[in-house]
C-alpha cells in the first residue's frame, strides 16, 4: 500500500496561544507544517519553530489571498495539502482515519471534507445548525484551490469527486468574549463588502463553491444567502436567523453559553453586517464611478479593494 503525504498550512497573526496546540494536533499524521505568519508582534513565529514547522512571513491583505499565496510560493512537499487555522484540532479519531483511509482511496477522491465542530465558553455547539459544518480541508496537491473573497472563503476542487470523513475537527479559540466580538466586527466590515459587491459589481471574485467540488453543504448555504437572506431587510432576515436557529433548530438545547453564542453570533453578528451594509451605501450614495467607488470603500473599511484577482 502506497503511504500518502500530507502538508499542512497554517496562517497565523499573533496565534502564541493556540499554534503548539494546531502543530501538535497535525502531527500525527502529517510530514511537514509549513506555517505563513503575518509579522506577529508575539512568540508564534518562535513556538512554531520549536515544534518543528516551517515558518515564512508574507504581508497579510485577507484570509483568501494569504492562502492562495501560500499555495502558490510555498515548498509542498507532500501529495495532500490540509487547511488548518490556528485555533483549531485534529483530534485523534479524525488523525487516525486520516492515516488509514488515505492510503486506500482511488485517483478520482481529490478532496476530503471534515465535520467542524465549535467549541464556546468551553462548550461544544451542538445544536443551532452548527453541527456538522462541512468543509473541505484536504486535497490532493495542485487540485485545490481557495476562492478569493473577503469574507466566507472556501476551497474548492476542479476535478474528481469528494467524500467525507467522520471524526473530530474543533473550532476552539481560547481567548475570551472580548476577542470573540472584536473579530467578528472585523468579519462584519468584509462581509458588508462583499454584500456590497454583489449588488454593485465594484470588482472581480472568483467564486469558486458552484464551479468546482466542494462541501454541498457550503454551495447550499452560499445560494440561500446570495439569493435569499441577503434581499430581505437586515432589521427582519436577522431576527429570522436567530429565531430559526434558536428554536426550530433546538440552539435552545445548549444551555446559557449556547444562548450567549447562538445570540452574539447568530442575531448580534448577521444585524452588525446590515447595519455596516447601510452605513456604507449612505456613504457612497453620492458616487456614481464604481473606481471612486472603491476608492472611498477601500477609505471607510481600510481594506484595500483595488488589488487584482489571482488567476
């Protein structure tokens, strides 16, 4: 039987918390950990040389363009490459199927998707529609690629099929609420971005969820935003998803720290990106060129806009 290869990149920006954890999770079976950090101002770049990853430092404009340059410039060794973020765990029985299916799947499997789990206020998110997330975070080298978007990024595959692993995949960052709602502000201006995007047509994106393989689970997501969410009024399709996700989809069943998430992430976070959606509209009401468009969107989000689509 062949043993397959596996590289694992990470992204990282004053990760010193979590990073140990995420290169220690993948070393049961991975070959190397190739890590990009964003010139933290803390020890990450420091502790993940000590735990034996590669460490190279780029300049950090998004998620999705970080990783894209990752892929493109970095030594991949291995014929697997694995997405992981710094905050998160490949637990055992995930590793351990990792190292025993791979070796026995046929040349059309070029992607693998893994069943996310959050973990809040040291809780596991059951309910809500929170669990399983489906992602894909594995594929054979050269296959895959990220889209690139400013916010709700994936990676997709442009040939063959995927297939699912069962096993334990947490989303679990160790900072406090204070962290928790200072990040999803910022998610809140990239997501208000592509909202806006979408209506306007500012600038090119590659959407690759509809075009290629990736988790179904995702593209359906993706639809009923695009389609759906995203034309009914913020005030309403907000309180909707909170309602829908807190009572039909038995959120409630998560106890107090369930009610604290469900709240700030599922009603406080969709209001947060309507309200900035509205206060950038208001703003650029007066424009009618899409390039001075961008140019006071790149102003008000300090996001630059202009920058070119990787083909």
């Amino acid at each position: 039987m062949t043993r397959e290869t596996i590289t694992v990149i990470i992204l990282t920006y004053n990760e010193s918390l979590h990073i140990a954890r995420a290169i220690e999770s993948a070393r049961a079976f991975s070959d190397e950990v190739l890590v990009v950090d964003s010139f933290s101002s803390d020890d990450t770049c420091d502790i993940a040389r000590l735990h034996g990853a590669l460490v190279v430092q780029h300049a950090f404009v998004n998620q999705a363009k970080q990783f894209q340059w990752a892929l493109d410039h970095l030594p991949i060794t291995g014929n697997w490459t694995m997405r992981l973020d710094a905050d998160e765990i490949i637990e055992a029985d995930l590793a351990a199927a990792i190292n025993t299916r791979l070796p026995t799947l046929t040349s059309d499997i070029t992607g693998i998707n893994f069943k996310r789990k959050h973990i809040f206020m040291g809780r596991w998110v059951r309910h809500g529609g929170r669990y399983p997330l489906k992602m894909l975070r594995l594929w054979r080298t050269g296959k895959g690629r990220i889209e690139d978007r400013w916010m709700d990024e994936h990676i997709s595959v442009a040939e063959g099929r995927t297939i699912t692993l069962e096993g334990g995949f947490a989303d679990h960052n160790l900072h406090d609420l204070t962290f928790f709602t200072h990040k999803h502000n910022g998610y809140a201006t990239r997501e208000a971005i592509e909202v806006l995007n979408a209506r306007l047509g500012l600038f090119e994106i590659r959407d690759d969820l509809h075009a290629g393989q990736s988790s179904f689970q995702a593209r359906a997501k993706r639809l009923v935003k695009n389609r759906l969410y995203n034309r009914v009024p913020f005030t309403l399709s907000s309180t909707a998803y909170f309602l829908w996700r807190y009572i039909i989809q038995l959120g409630f069943l998560d106890g107090r720290s369930g009610l604290v998430y469900h709240l700030l992430q599922g009603y406080w976070y969709r209001f947060l990106v309507g309200a900035k959606v509205l206060e950038l509209e208001t703003a650029i009401a007066h424009l009618n060129d899409k390039e001075a468009i961008v140019r006071e969107l790149s102003k008000l989000t300090g996001h630059n806009l202009n920058l070119p689509t990787p083909k």
